[in-house]
C-alpha cells in the first residue's frame, strides 16, 4: 500500500486553481496504482503523524508539491516527524521535496530575481513577479549515478513548476541531477530512505515518459 501525501495548504485549495489542483491528485494516485498494482491512500499533511502511518502497511510515502509558499505553513509537526524518523521511504516532489529539506534543516529560498532588464517570462503560469522560475518540460543534468535513473538518459526530461529551491542541501544528502538554474533537481540520503526531486515525476505524458520510468525505478527501488 501507498501514501500519497497531499502537502496542499488551504490557501491553495480555496484559490481559483484549487479545484484543478485537487483533480489533479486523483490522477495522481490512479497513476501510482497502474504503476504498482497496490492501493494507493491519499491524506492531506496535516492528518498524517507516526502513529497515523503506523496503523497501515505503507511500503512508500509520496509527499506531493504544493502551490503555497512554504511561510504560510504551520501545521507540519506531524508530517515533519515522519520524515525525521521515516517508518519507510519517502520520495518528495517538488514541494514535497522543499517540506522534507526544511524538516531536516535545509532553508528554501527563491531561484533568484530576474537580472536587470529582463522580461518577465512567458509561461502561462507566473509563481512570483520579477523572480526566475522553471515550468514545463525540460531536461535535467544527471550528474552522479542513482538507481532512480536507471534505464533513462544522462538528460531526462520532466514535468517543472517552481521559483524556489532547496540549495544547500540537508546534512547526509547527496546530489545527482541538476539544471543551469537549479542546483538540485534530484537528491538522496546516503543512509536513510529518503529522496527528492525539484522537478514533478508524477506529471508525465505520452511525449514525455521519463517521469513514470523514475516511479517505476522507485517503486522498484523500496521492494515490495
């Protein structure tokens, strides 16, 4: 059985977007259920604690990306303990990813401002006036070896939607991909079961299906 974390503030899910956004969590876990063959739970963070966890057999926990910045949380006792002590691996996303290095330590900062003179970008979907930002699909730079990497390309393409980042990264974590704006687009701890990726795995397509090989590799990665 799987957790699917939703790490969705309720600012989010009131905002204009909100409804788009819980859709999209229901893909989400139907698409780790085709992936794995096992049921897949989703709780919002604020109801998920150790002994929360403890009364099902998890084998993996997904914590999703969010679409609040990370100041407007303080709810995140019970999530935040999981992560310190994970009862079993932990893949966050995006977001999901940010919460857990902040957990651990780590401070989430914005990419960085726009330089001088710059427009403002194009994308459809602005996360923060005047900052950089990555959205949509593009490639990253694997730069160490991973077991989540397996069968893909030293420049696999995934699904990005983010200003901030994790950078430097929590104590005992290691590096692997990265991108020209980004620093950390894919870690792992050396000891505990714990990974993260800036970029969204769980948002792949026909056209883009290296986000689905890195959920097979993980799923493949903690057993059954």
């Amino acid at each position: 059985m799987i957790l699917y974390v939703d790490m969705e503030h309720i600012t989010g899910r009131t905002a204009p977007w909100g409804h788009a956004l819980m859709a999209g969590r229901i893909k989400v876990k139907y698409r780790i259920e085709e992936i794995t063959c096992e049921p897949c739970l989703i709780a919002h963070y604020a109801n998920v604690t150790p002994e929360f966890v403890q009364q099902y057999p998890f084998r993996a926990i997904l914590l999703s990306g969010s679409g609040t910045d990370p100041e407007h949380y303080t709810d995140l006792a019970g999530v935040n303990a999981v992560i310190q002590l994970p009862p079993v691996p932990i893949l966050g996303m995006c977001g999901g990813w940010q919460f857990m290095a902040q957990a651990l330590g780590a401070a989430i900062n914005p990419l960085g401002p726009l330089p001088p003179g710059a427009p403002s970008s194009d994308d459809p979907v602005i996360f923060r006036e005047g900052y950089q930002q990555e959205y949509g699909f593009h490639p990253v730079q694997i730069t160490a070896s991973h077991p989540l990497f397996d069968g893909l390309s030293a420049t696999p393409t995934f699904w990005h939607a983010h200003y901030l980042e994790v950078n430097p990264i929590p104590p005992g974590f290691r590096i692997y991909a990265q991108t020209a704006l980004c620093t950390v687009q894919m870690a792992a701890h050396d000891t505990h079961p714990l990974f993260g990726t800036q970029f969204h795995p769980e948002h792949y397509d026909d056209a883009h299906p290296d986000g689905r090989r890195l959920l097979e590799n993980f799923f493949g990665l903690v057993g059954g």
